[in-house]
C-alpha cells in the first residue's frame, strides 16, 4: 500500500501510509476490531492520486456509524475549521483553553501600545505573567503560518510591551507574545519565533503539547465536532457565543432555544458528555 501516492490538501504528494490512518482512529478513540475493518475497507478501495480529503471522507462515514463520539474526535481539525468563517469563535476557544490551563484570559482587548493602540486577541495572565496572544485561524486545511505571521505579533509585542513596562508595578512582571492556529507552522516561523522567545502553538507544535492535544487534555471540544447536530444549529449556537460542547451540556436549555425538537436532545446531550471527557491517545 505505501507504492500508493496521496494528494494532501497543500497539493503536494506523498506515499500513502496505512500507519497514519491507524493513528488518527486511535486518537478518536475507536475499538481495534472497528480500526481493522476501516482499514480493510479502506485498502479495498484506495487508488493512487487519491486525496487525502477523500480518504478521511471514507474513515469518518465508516466511523460514525460505529461510534458517534469517535466519529466526532476524529473529524476535531475539520470541527475547529467549522468554527468560522470569521476568526473569533477561535479567539473565544482559545480564551477557554488558557482558561482551563489556569490563566485569566480576555477575549478582544484594545491595548495601548507605546506608539499606537492594538487590539489583542486575547490578553492572558498567570502567575505575574502577562501574555499578548495572536490567533491566526484558517478554514482550509491546505493554508499554513509561514515567518510574516510571527514577524508582525513580534513589532506589535514590542510597543505594547514597551507601553506596559511604564506601568507600576510591571517592571518585574514577564512579559511574552503568543502565536495560536489551527493549522501548521511553517520552519521558518518556528525558527524565528523560537528564537525572538514568542511562544508557538499550531495544531502539532510543541510536539504532544500541541492544540490538538491540548484540547484532548482539557476535554474543551468546539460544539461544532457534534455530529448530532446540523450545520445550521450549530450556525444558531455560535451565533449566542457557544464554541464549547460543555458549554452546550451545561446549558441544555440552548437547544430548545434555537429549535432543536426534543426528541434529538438526549444523544446530543450524550454525546456533548462524552467530548467534555479528557481523552489520553493510546496506541492498541
């Protein structure tokens, strides 16, 4: 099977590794026995030129109707790209993030800067620790942050850092601009934020400590990973400020709210549970 070429979203080729989809199941969550069929199937009907979009549509239909919740972890990249098509339902998840990792975290701030004002994404504090924090979201797969991204949060880190260290009592504080996406870092961008001391997160950097793993940990699942409800519900709930599934389990009411008939309520509520859950990936 690793003769087989792929197209990833970015365009480019790449032989096909069975070893990768085997991974991402188990990451969801799925049985051994259910990996094994999706594979099988899977091997059955893979050509070379396939894309890789094509081939998580196959996993994720075989998923879900195995396990739903699986089905839901396994489809969390494409779940957090749903969240748009503005970025600030992302700016929000990260907030919740940093606030379970036990940060004060405000989404949206007009800071002054030395030179001129900026508005942060999010501005966090932990531990006498002040972090600016720049989301960069994307709603395609194939898009990455490439070196003008931490180029720009730096200059603008540098005159707000300049007008806080004027502030009393700011001077022994540590200060720290922050890069969050939802896709992938390009070498030049970690090169030049590990080295001007930004902090980097994207959805596999740090290594294990990534968004996707981050999110795992916390349980904080974005709503829109539920395959209970439809595009336009959760279209409804992102518009009245929900972007987590404990958000949604903590308020059932909401979905009464936006019209969903309560015969659909108990597996939504179900599966929101199941997601709040922390979730350790081991290999079977």
């Amino acid at each position: 099977m690793n003769s087989i070429t792929i197209i990833k979203a970015s365009g480019d080729k790449a032989p096909f590794q069975v070893e990768k989809l085997i991974s991402s199941l188990q990451r969801a969550g799925a049985k051994k026995t259910v990996i094994e069929q999706i594979v099988k199937e899977t091997e059955k009907v893979i050509y070379d030129g396939i894309t890789t979009k094509k081939i998580y549509q196959m996993a994720f239909k075989m998923l879900k109707g195995k396990s739903r919740v699986s089905a839901s972890r396994y489809k969390l990249k494409k779940a957090i790209m749903e969240l748009g098509p503005t970025g600030f339902p992302f700016e929000k998840f990260v907030g919740k993030i940093l606030e379970q990792e036990g940060f004060q975290a405000e989404v949206g701030v007009i800071v002054q800067g030395h030179c001129v004002q900026h508005e942060v994404d999010v501005a966090a504090l932990k531990d006498n620790k002040h972090y600016m924090i720049e989301c960069k979201y994307h709603s395609d797969q194939g898009r990455t942050c490439n070196v003008k991204i931490p180029l720009y949060i730096q200059s603008r880190f540098l005159d707000v850092e300049k007008q806080w260290q004027k502030q009393p009592g700011h001077q022994m504080k540590f200060h720290q601009g922050w890069v969050y996406t939802n896709t992938r870092l390009t070498t030049d961008a970690i090169q030049y934020g590990t080295c001007m001391g930004l902090g980097l997160v994207s959805w596999d950097y740090p290594r294990e400590n990534g968004l996707k793993d981050r999110i795992d940990q916390s349980g904080l699942h974005p709503l829109t990973a539920l395959t209970t409800l439809t595009r336009a519900e959760k279209t409804k709930l992102l518009d009245e400020g929900i972007v987590l599934c404990k958000e949604l389990h903590e308020s059932p009411k909401l979905l009464e709210k936006i019209g969903v008939p309560k015969s659909r309520h108990k597996n939504i509520l179900i599966d929101s549970s199941e997601l709040c859950k922390t979730h350790t990936y081991n290999k079977q």
